[in-house]
C-alpha cells in the first residue's frame, strides 16, 4: 500500500513577485484542512530554494517576513551564488 499524499493549501500571498529585475516565486503553505502553522518557500527562476527553519502563525506574517528580508538584504539574497543569508 502507497501512502497518501498529503494535499497542501497555498495562501492568497504565495505567488511571483519581482524586485531589481529579479523575479521569485514566493510559497507559503500548510497541509490542507489543518490549523496548523504556515511553512514559507522562495524559489527563484534557477530553481534555488531558500526555506525557513521556523513556521509562521499565520501567513500574513510569512509574508511580512519575506518583505522585511526583501527591504533588508535585497531580493538576491535569494540567488545562488549571493552572500548567504540565514532565515
């Protein structure tokens, strides 16, 4: 027997967004028809992903943390070959 898949839900943040010429698509998601807390992924247009270790409350506040470390340290932090950045 194969177990099953969990299915995800996205938020309404997840998506493309574009800063600097450089376009990433944000993911933030949990296991659908839970409560649980939101899980947020960048990956940018060479497949590099950025994770965070810590889940957010809500994805609202996934979102805000992805802006703030946009404001921070750029969008190509995101990018392979960038000075690494730890979230």
């Amino acid at each position: 027997m194969t177990p099953k898949k969990q299915k995800i839900e996205h938020s309404e943040f997840s998506g493309e967004f574009e800063d600097d010429g450089v376009t990433v698509l944000v993911d933030i998601f949990r296991p659908a028809g839970t409560q649980q807390d939101w899980q947020m992924e960048v990956v940018s247009e060479e497949d590099d992903v950025t994770s965070w270790d810590e889940p957010f409350a809500t994805d609202k506040n996934a979102w805000e943390e992805f802006l703030a470390t946009v404001e921070k340290d750029g969008i190509r932090t995101f990018l392979e070959g960038e000075e690494p950045a730890v979230h």
